[in-house]
C-alpha cells in the first residue's frame, strides 16, 4: 500500500503529531509499505542536537519527505504556515507517488492541500484528530474571549470533518468531542504505538549520557531524579508541579526535577521556581532529541506528569516501558493510558494527593520496585507495530468503502 500523510507539524518540530508520525511512519515502512510524508518546511536552527552522538540510528527503509516553504506563525515562533500557492506544485508530487489512501494529521493549509489532492485524484481520506484546539487554541490567542475562540475551533474541526471519510481519535475523550460536533463520520479508537528502539539501551550508553548531563548539569550527581518531559505551556500544568514540590524537597534532598522540554512558559517557569526556592533542585534542559529523551528517561527515578490535555500519552506510555512509576493526573490520554493505577498513580488535579504519591515512591522501596515491574509490564502492550497493523485494517477498510460508494454498481445486491 502506498500512504500519502499531510501534516502541518513534523521534525524538527517536537511534538506529539511529530512523533506519532514518525512512529507509524516507520513501522508501516518496516511493514513493507510507502510512505510520503507532506509537511511544513522549518528551518535548520530549530533542529535539537543530540546530547551525545554515536552510530546513526535511522538504517532502514525512509518515507519520502516532500517539505513546503513556510513562514513563521506570528503568535508561536515554534511554528509554521505552509504558503497556499504551493498546493499545485504538491498535488503533482503527489500524484506522481500514486498513493492509495489519503492521511491527514493536521486541520490547516497542509491539510487542506491534502483534501485537494484527495479530490483531484479520486482517494479516500483518514483523518487523526490529534489536537483539540478549542482547549490549545486559547493559549494561541489569549487576547480573545474563550467562546470566540472554541467557535472558531468548533468550525475548523467541523470542515475537516466534513471532508474525510474516517475518523481515528487517539482516546475515548476525542471520540467524545467528535460525538459533540454532530458529523456523523465513522470513527476508530487507535493510539500511537511506542518504538522501542528510542527507548531500548546499552549500560555503557547510559553512562555516557548520564556522565555528559551531570557534566551539563552538576546538581543532578547522586539524585534521584523526577523527570517532566513535554513542551511548557500552560495547559501542561507544570506550574502545579513546581508549587507543589517544595514539601516533597524539604523531606529529601536527594530529589530533583528535571525539565525535559521548551516552550512559551520556560521563563515563567523559571521565574516561578525560583519564587518557591526551589530554583537550585530545578533543571531546565530545553527541547531533548528522541534518542537523548529516551536516555533521560533511564537516569531517572520516576515521571511527575500533571499535564491535564494529552490527547495520547505519549511520554506516560514511554516511560512506563523504561521502567519508571507514573504519578500523573488522571485526563484524557494518561486516563486511556494508566487505566488506573497501572505502573504508578493516577491522581486528582489535587497537589496534596500528587505530592503523597510522589513521597510514598520515594520512601518505599518496596513500593517503588512493584510499580516500577507494573509499569514495564503494562506498557508492553503499546508497541509501535501492533498499532500500526491497526491503522492498516482501518485503511482498507476505508478504501473497501471508498471503492463501493464511488462504483455502487459493483456492490451486492441485497434485492
């Protein structure tokens, strides 16, 4: 099967679209699939460096990547807006690659190209509603009232909708929201998968790596580290976190918080530690290359994630697997994902009950070693390429029924 994706956001930008993309990109390539990735291009100085560099890590089969001349998204310098002239130079890549199915990730300009390239040729479109912009959306545009944003965000969701054939939603909290706009459009529960070979290492790896940070970062030597990994904005809620973990600090100074990520809120983060004296047991690593993250994730001790917008979990699910206990809020993608205390704690959006939870892994051994057991053996069911054997079902699926509705007469009769 050949698979033409339309994205606004991908490499270098770091976010969960990015790496979903990638994931199933690669897994339906190692299926013996093609694959055309269309998206933004972003410049190279967004590209986050790797900590430490050794053999590549990409050998295998490689989408073929067509990149759109972009300009800078005024209100978020991390993104881009494809130049809409270019939909014609596009359709002919396109067309050129013959794809048998259409997948949009996205709901703006490279989408639309995709819906137009979809009409010219005659292909069925999938749709992964990945972000609900109607909660994103207002830390986009703060100066407008909510209700004129969510509206405006209802709108956009509504025609992408109305012009794709099905609908995947990560988790059942998506599924809800499309209920709510009231497009009757055939929809599928699939989350994205995990790769284990960003998240699977040799010790003498993780020396080098734990060696280059405590290099980088002196204050993590002989923690134990409580690991935030995700881009800082308001909706991650990592200001509860720093609020919170002045109490957990002042019964062990062997604890610190290590930041792995960037965002529009990093100063004010920054700011906001130090107002809670705890600055010195905080660090701020920046935006983390995949195979870097994943090394953070085993120098550390466990993931504090008070995030209460993921559409996938993500980061939960990859931590998991690298053996970590979860204390984490209990919404939407970490609700599907942790299932309840699976591998760790779901919790309120109570910094009391976090703070407990996070003091209970750190002060009992015997605690730490089951959750840490559970949350491997729980993530093991996320793998990367079951889920992309999924997104195949779904996929000829949708061409079976994209075929009988545009030639009704090669349908069986039921006369």
């Amino acid at each position: 099967m050949r698979i033409a994706i339309f994205t606004d956001a991908y490499w270098p930008r770091v976010n969960g679209v990015s790496v979903s993309i990638d994931a199933f990109s690669h897994a339906l390539l190692r299926l013996g699939h093609k694959v055309l990735i269309v998206c933004s291009e972003y410049p190279e100085s967004m590209d986050v460096g790797r900590l430490v560099r050794e053999e590549a890590d990409d050998a295998g089969p490689q989408p073929e990547i067509i990149q759109v001349s972009s300009f800078e998204f005024a209100i978020s310098k991390e993104d881009r807006i494809a130049y809409a002239h270019k939909v014609f130079w596009v359709s002919r890549q396109v067309e050129a690659f013959a794809p048998d199915i259409i997948h949009l990730n996205s709901e703006f300009i490279i989408a639309n190209f995709g819906s137009y390239c979809a009409k010219r040729l005659k292909l069925p479109v999938v749709y992964t509603l990945h972000t609900l912009w109607e909660e994103y959306g207002l830390q986009y545009f703060p100066v407008f009232p909510a209700p004129v944003v969510r509206f405006i965000a209802k709108c956009v969701f509504k025609y992408v909708l109305t012009r794709c054939n099905v609908v995947i939603a990560p988790t059942a909290q998506v599924i809800d929201v499309i209920k709510r706009y009231k497009v009757k459009k055939e929809t599928f529960l699939l989350p994205t998968g995990i790769d284990p070979k960003y998240l699977t290492f040799s010790p003498e790896q993780k020396e080098v790596f734990r060696r280059k940070m405590i290099e980088l970062h002196p204050s993590l030597a002989g923690k134990r580290i409580l690991l935030f990994a995700g881009r800082l904005t308001r909706e991650k809620n990592v200001a509860f976190l720093l609020n919170l973990l002045p109490a957990v600090f002042e019964k062990h100074d062997d604890a610190v918080l290590l930041i792995a990520g960037n965002g529009p809120c990093h100063d004010e983060l920054m700011r906001l530690s130090a107002a809670r004296g705890i600055r010195e047991r905080c660090v701020f690593t920046g935006y983390l290359d995949r195979t870097d993250l994943g090394l953070a994730y085993a120098m550390s001790y466990m993931l504090v994630f008070p995030s209460l917008t993921e559409t996938q979990g993500l980061v939960t699910i990859e931590a998991m697997y690298s053996g970590l206990p979860v204390v984490a809020i209990g919404s939407m993608g970490t609700l599907m994902v942790m299932n309840g205390d699976n591998g760790g704690f779901m919790v309120k959006n109570d910094a009391g009950e976090f703070a407990a939870r996070v003091l209970e892994l750190l002060e009992d051994g015997d605690l730490y070693a089951r959750k840490a057991f559970e949350a491997k053996l729980h993530a093991g069911a996320w793998l990367i390429d079951s889920m992309a054997l999924k997104l195949l079902d779904i996929y000829r699926h949708t061409i079976e029924r994209y075929g009988r509705a545009s030639n009704p007469s090669d349908s069986p009769s039921h006369s």
